[in-house]
C-alpha cells in the first residue's frame, strides 16, 4: 500500500507539469462607467476590468436601453484584465444595462451585468431594435469559419486534431475487444 | 461456477435499490443544486438553453460516478486478498467485466462532456467538430476531460486483460490508472490565483482520491461481498481502516479548500457568506453531508463490526445503503459547487 501511494504522489507530480493547472475564475472589480452611476451624456466606449486576464475570444458585451434597445458598437475586445466595447451615441434616457459573458481565466463562462443611468436624452439611434438575442445569428455565422479555419490548421499541426483520431481509433479497438470478451465471458459461465 | 456467492430470492432488489438510490440521489441533487445556481437572464447575452445547462451538470456527475464505480472495482482484489482464490474468484469474475463495463461509460461521458462544455460556452449553436477541437486547444478544461477519458480508455483495455488474464493483471497497475484518470477533474473546476494555489489543487486532488476510493469501495463492499458473511468478515476490517482514513481526509480538505476558496476571492466576506450567495450556501450543504455521513459510518465501525467480525447477520447492508445514497447526495452537491458562482 505504501508503495502504491509514492506511485501515486510521483503521478500527482507529473501531472502538475503535463496539465496546465486551473487558474482562477474571474471577478469584475470595475467598470467604467461605474455600475449605478448617474451620466449626463452617454460614454462613447464601455470597459469592464476584471481581477485577472481575461481570454481572448468569446468575450461578450452588450448594452441594451430603457426599452430594449441595442447600443453597443463593433466587436467586443479584450486587453488583458479590461474587455471593452463601443457605444453608439446613447438615446432616450433611462437606465442602460450593461450584460457581459467572458471566458474567465478557469474556463468557465462568467456571465453578468451591471448599469447606468443616462438622465438627459442623447440624439442618438439603436444599434439594433429590440429584442436583442437575434444577434446571436449573424455572428455566430460570422465565427463559424474562423473557426473551421482555426481547427483545420490544428488538425494539420497535431495538436488536438490527432488526440481525437487516436481515441477514435482506439475506442474502436478496445470497443470490438470488450464484445468479444464479454461474450466469451458468459459463454464460459454458462457452459 | 462454484456456488459460493448465497443468492438470497431480494438479492436482486436490494441490488437494484441500492444503486438507484446512488443515482438518483445524486442526479437530484444536482438537478436542485443546478436550479439554485441557475444563470440569471442577462439583457442582449444569449446564455445556454436548459439541455446544457441543465444537461452538463447531470452528465457530470454520471461521469464521478462511473469513475467511482471503477475505483471501487479497482480496489476490490486489494481489499479481498489474494490467499483464498476458491472464494474470491467468483466474485473477482463479475467485477472484472463491470469495471470494464463502467470504464467505458466513464471514458465516453467523458467525451460527451467536452462536447456540453462546448456547447456551453458558445449558446445558441450545435458544437460542430471545429468548435471543439478549438474548445480543447484553448481551454485547460477540456484537455483535462480528454484526459480522463484517455485514462478511462487505457483502462477500459487494461481491464479486458484482467477479464481474460485473471489477477495476473496487476491490480496496482488498475489502480493507479483509474486514480489517474481522476486527476485533472478538480482542474477543470474552481481555482484561484494566489500563493495558495498549488496548495489548494493538491488538496483538492486528495480529496477528490478519497472520495473516489470511500464511496467507490463502500458501494463495490455492498454490492457484491456483503451477502457472504465469510467474505464481508475479512474485507470490512480493512476497508474500515481506509474508510476511516478517507473520512478526515476528505472531510478536512473539503473544508479548508471551500473555506480557503472564499478566503482569497475578491469581494467575499466571511462567514457572511456561507448563507448568501450560490458557493457558501452549496459548500454548506455538502459539509452536512459528511457531517450525516459521520454516524452512520460509525454505527457501522463500531456497532457492527464486532459482529460481522464474528459471522453473524447483520442489517449492514441497510446501514451502507443509506451512506451511499447521502454519499450520492453529496457528488451531486459537488458538482454544482465545482461551476458556483462565488461573489
């Protein structure tokens, strides 16, 4: 049994090196402009400052009016620990909602929200008209071949292209192997 | 097949209910769990429909199960030794094909779960081939579950040796393989950035192997040695011992890692925390689990043993039924705790 545990430590060890090791899950300590507060004229850019980097891709920011109303502008971006987003000249007044989705630094998807108050009305227009969730459509249409570009160059390099043809190939194996042996098993039991 | 194992005519039912119990209490638990921490709508964010969000959590914790079940399994020849092969045979002949049997599941919920964690972090499209390989390239989580499910497959083939080759196999080499495959679960969860980190993850780890071998080795006792009286009285003295050990370990580091958790997140104030909020309230709920757990195990340790110990008849079985089915409660509480939302 001892032995068995020192098999197990060194195991433990190894894999700390193999495996990156899960790093923390992201919190927003900030955001400009600061949740609840009170404008005059609506900010022309959104920045949410999160305790630790965000990841790259996936980060999502949008900002919806008193009345359903889109108003964020371009593609969310991230810089390190702040994501951003643009925002069209803001409308009537009222309180804007500001709702993120990142892939916090665990990979897990952190969502949320904060908000502000624009209290003179701007003379801007929507980006988009309510509701917003259609936007899901286009842009994922618009990732979609990034993104198959991206996996075929993986799959050309190795990387995680060739780990699923090779468990492919050997759950077909060890597949047809446990038929045979489970099969045989039961012959010999009932025989 | 020599007529060792006394089948008793509610053999069947007491089989059947046990493991129900198991996964059903973990399935619901989870299910509850899940619902408290469910995603509040946010305006103009498309969050995963109810097949993911509620889809991945059960997946999950059908997975901790199937690889519990293997660490039961794996531990089984160890427990029961190997001086009297006449009688443990029999029963090493039926958990050998099971372990093979739940290595499999293990491996392709694995894989399955890749695809949900996929799913989940771009909501509202199907995860084509694409999005996962990006998925596993960019995310620590995913090759942590590609891992385990490799794990899961060499032992799926390790296993098929063991049915055709007997104890030959070595039952050490089982055992670090499964243990193996439960490694990178704890990373694919909660971490937090500081000094503490690597702390914190190799206590996670030991909880998680004590669990796994606790759970996994009371319900492989249950299921299939309990009935002969013989065979219980050799392995409970030993499997007690280990139950022992795993109960303060996994006690221990469950509650310093949730603590310490809390602790070095931003923004988190103890103790108010542990009632409001989504992670105080869960890592609440699984403390009370072990907390149940205590009196059962003890009434079994030191109520029961002696006698076991002397060949009598026992309600042992009724006893570890109702600690498996708060232990099932508890995985299913952990997985809802592993994606809490802590602030």
């Amino acid at each position: 049994m001892r032995r068995l545990l020192t098999v197990l430590l060194l195991a433990c060890a190894v894999l700390f090196g193999a495996v990156a090791p899960a790093q923390a899950h992201n919190i927003l300590i900030g955001s400009d402009p600061k949740d609840g507060a009170q404008l005059a004229t609506g900010p022309d850019k959104i920045t949410l400052t999160f305790d630790q980097p965000v990841r790259q891709g996936f980060a999502q920011i949008s900002v919806t009016g008193p009345d359903g109303t889109r108003w964020e502008n371009g593609k969310t971006t991230v810089d390190n620990h702040k994501v951003s987003v643009g925002v069209n000249p803001l409308g009537p007044a009222g309180e804007y909602i500001v709702g993120y989705r990142i892939l916090s630094s665990d990979g897990h998807p952190v969502a949320s929200k904060t908000a502000f108050t624009l209290t003179t009305p701007g003379t801007g227009t929507a980006s988009q008209p309510a509701p917003g969730l259609s936007s899901a459509g286009p842009q994922a249409q618009a990732q979609a071949p990034g993104l198959g570009a991206q996996a075929a160059e993986a799959a050309q390099n190795g990387g995680a292209g060739m780990a699923v043809l090779w468990i492919v190939g050997s759950i077909l194996l060890l597949g047809c192997a446990t038929v045979v042996a489970l099969r045989r098993t039961k012959e010999r039991e009932s025989a | 097949m020599t007529v060792t194992v006394e089948r008793a005519p509610q053999a069947d039912t007491v089989r059947r209910l046990l493991a129900g119990g198991f996964v059903s209490a973990a399935v619901l638990a989870v299910l509850v769990a899940s619902a408290f921490t469910a995603q509040e709508a946010v305006p103009g964010i498309a969050i995963p429909g109810p097949l993911v969000e509620y889809g991945l959590p059960v997946l999950r914790v059908l997975l901790d199960l199937a690889a519990v079940a293997v660490v039961g399994l794996s531990l089984l020849p160890k427990l029961l030794g190997f001086d009297d092969p006449e009688r443990t045979e029999p029963v090493m002949r039926r958990a050998r094909p099971m372990a093979v049997a739940f290595a499999w599941a293990w491996a392709v919920l694995a894989l399955v779960v890749i695809v949900f964690q996929t799913a989940e972090l771009n909501p509202g499209l199907i995860p084509t081939p694409g999005m996962i390989v990006e998925y596993v390239n960019s995310v620590g989580a995913g090759q942590g579950m590609l891992f385990s499910a490799a794990c899961a497959l060499s032992y799926a083939g390790i296993g098929l040796l063991a049915v055709r080759f007997g104890e030959k196999v070595p039952a050490e080499l089982r055992i670090v393989i499964a243990f193996f495959g439960l490694l990178p679960i704890p990373v694919t969860g909660h971490a937090v950035s500081s000094v503490w980190h690597d702390p914190i993850m190799i206590s996670m780890e030991l909880h998680v192997m004590g669990a796994a071998a606790w759970t996994g080795g009371l319900v492989v006792i249950t299921l299939l040695v309990a009935r002969d009286r013989e065979l219980l009285a050799r392995v409970l003295p030993g499997f007690s011992k280990m139950a022992t050990l795993a109960l303060i370990v996994v006690g221990l580091s469950g509650v310093v890692n949730g603590l310490a958790t809390m602790l070095l997140t931003p923004g988190v104030e103890l103790p108010g925390a542990l009632l409001t909020g989504e992670y105080g309230p869960l890592l609440v709920a699984k403390a009370a689990c072990v907390a149940l757990l205590v009196p059962l195990a003890a009434h079994i340790r030191f109520r029961l043993l002696s006698r076991i110990a002397e060949r009598q008849a026992t309600t042992v079985i009724a006893w570890a039924t109702a600690e498996i089915t708060v232990m099932g409660v508890a995985y299913g509480v952990a997985v809802a705790l592993t994606t809490a939302s802590l602030s």
